[in-house]
C-alpha cells in the first residue's frame, strides 16, 4: 500500500464501539477458530453499546447476559434503562418489576419504574413508586 492510497482512507469519528469490543479479541484462539465472548465480555460491550446510545444493541446483548446470570441486578437495571431508551416500556417495566421483587430496597429501580409508568400516561400509578424513591433517597415531602 502506498502511502497516497494509506491517505485515501476516510477516517470517521471512532471505531463504533461494538467492533472494537470484538476487535480486542479477534486472534485469541488463532486465525479460523470460533470464540464465544465470556458473559463478562458481552456484559462490557453491552456497557460500551448504552454509552454510545445503541440502546437497541445493548439491549440485545443484555437480554443475554440477564438470561445467563438472573440474580445479577446490575445487568437488568442496565437492560431495563436499555428499554426505557429504546421506548420499549412494557419491557422495561417487566425488568424493573423483577429488580424490585427482588430487591424491594433498590431505590433506582423504584425511580425508573415511576417514570416508566409515567412515560406510558400512567400518572396516578407511578405516584406511590416516585414517591418511594424519594423515601428512599432521604427527600421529605414538604410540610404543611
């Protein structure tokens, strides 16, 4: 290659950053080898994927992840802010209900669940789960 052609090459702003997540492994098991990525592995592409606002793909990723590890809370509150990004809000509801079955104590979960059901025109519903968020982050209603 030339250097005049090395220069043809349009460069973009970035490597998208669900190919560079899979570059990073590309010859670990020698050229023609399948690789399967480690739960770990999706779970950090699937981050990278939300940062870029691929709300879609990280969802994807992280419907995955949640199905390997259910107990996890970390990767179904991500997965659960992935829908409430990508409008997928009935998702996202059923995600955020599960984190809160399981762990009544989450404060974010309640949060993003108010505003899901706010988002669907849910208003009165999503007022006791607000309203726990706020319990649980130390804010006090005002006095009367």
């Amino acid at each position: 290659m030339t250097t005049e052609r090395f220069n043809e090459y349009a460069a973009h702003d970035g490597v998208a950053p669900d190919r560079w997540a899979s570059a990073l492994h590309l010859f670990d098991n020698g050229v023609g080898v399948p690789r399967e990525e480690t739960v770990l592995e999706r779970w950090e592409r699937a981050q990278l994927l939300f940062e870029a606002k691929d709300y879609i793909g990280a969802a994807r990723l992280l419907a995955d992840v949640v199905e390997e590890v259910p107990e996890q809370t970390g990767p179904r509150l991500l997965l659960a802010r992935a829908y409430y990004h990508s409008a997928q809000l009935g998702r996202a509801e059923e995600q955020l209900r599960r984190i809160i079955d399981r762990d009544p104590v989450e404060h974010y979960a309640h949060l993003m669940l108010g505003r899901t059901l706010e988002r669907q025109g849910r208003r009165a519903e999503a007022a006791p789960w607000l309203r726990m968020a706020a319990a649980f982050a130390g804010e006090l209603p005002a006095q009367d």
